[in-house]
C-alpha cells in the first residue's frame, strides 16, 4: 500500500477538483489502482467512501481497468452501505453494464446477477439516495435487455415506488419506464 496515496484520499473532499488530482494520480501511476481497490473494498475503514469517489472518476474513463478485479467488486457489492459510496458503486455498475453492452463478456453470468440484485436492492432500500437509486436503474435497464424477467419486475418496482418518492426519482423512473416501452416496441415484444 502506497502510504502517500492512502495518506491523499485521508485527506480529500468530494469536491471535483481533489477527486480529479486523485484520479490524475492513478492515471499518471496505474500501480496505485490495487491500492485504490483495497481502500475502497475495504468497507471497514471509515475513508472507504473517499476511495470509492476517486474509483468512480477512474472507472468512468477507465471501465476495463476492472477486468482483473470484476469478481472482488462484484463479491463485494452488498457489503457498502455509506451513501457516498453506494452512490458512486452503483454508478461504476452503470459503467460496467454500459461496458458489457458493447463488449459481451466483460460480466460473466455470476457478475451480472451480482449486479443486477445489488441494483435492485439499492432500488427497494428506503435508506438509498435517489441518485443511487437512478445509477441503479440505468444499470438494469441496459442489462434489461438480455434478462427477459428484469424489464416486468423493474417496471411493477418503478410504477409502484413513484408514488412515495421526490420529483428527481420521479423523473428518473417515467424516463426508464419510457426506455423500456421503447426497446420493447422495437423489439416487437
């Protein structure tokens, strides 16, 4: 463990600018990206939540950096529960999904469900923030597409949670469910 880079995340903020330096480090130097795992994986340590927002940055530019990690942070999935942690999680599964979409095998069949039951359940937690909850929604929309029960099941959880939600989640959900009727009217189905 780089004793410096762990001292960083320490110290960070969620603002942009410090998660941009910090990922600008592991761009600069891909030997910190274990320790960047550790930190994150590591639900334990209290700063884990910081780690996880510079993994979000590194992962959106680098999805397949995670392909010899996809079983560690898939097995690991059910285990954050801090907000700033699930939310940038559930938005590396939306990276993840996007990833697979394109580049069939990146997930296995194990990976997916993985995934596709930590979404859901930070969908039905009542304790998960809404962007957690849209990040969520996104992912298994797009691994919808594959899984023939997913759409039925997200659908009947996005119609009958909009009621007891804010406006954002509302927005989030009539865009997906809009999604879905789309693909499906596409796909004849």
């Amino acid at each position: 463990m780089n004793q410096q880079f762990y001292n960083n995340i320490v110290n960070s903020t969620a603002h942009r600018p410090i998660r941009d330096v910090l990922s600008g480090e592991v761009f600069n130097n891909p030997s910190l990206f274990p320790d960047l795992l550790e930190i994150a994986f590591n639900t334990k340590d209290k700063i884990h939540h910081k780690a996880c927002w510079t993994l979000e940055l590194v992962l959106q530019a680098k999805i397949e950096w995670l392909t010899d990690y996809t079983d560690t942070f898939c097995n690991s999935l059910s285990t954050f529960k801090q907000d700033g942690a699930v939310r940038s999680i559930s938005k590396i599964c939306m990276f993840a999904a996007q990833h697979n979409e394109k580049n069939p095998g990146f997930l296995n069949g194990n990976h997916l469900q993985q995934i596709m039951e930590a979404c859901f359940d930070w969908l039905i937690n009542e304790k998960v923030k809404v962007a957690s909850k849209a990040y969520s929604m996104r992912a298994l929309f797009i691994l919808g597409k594959k899984e023939d029960w997913l759409y039925p099941e997200l659908s009947r959880i996005l119609t009958e949670d909009s009621m007891k939600h804010t406006a954002a989640y509302k927005a989030a959900a009539k865009d997906i469910l809009k999604k879905i009727q789309r693909y499906e009217f596409v796909q004849g189905l």
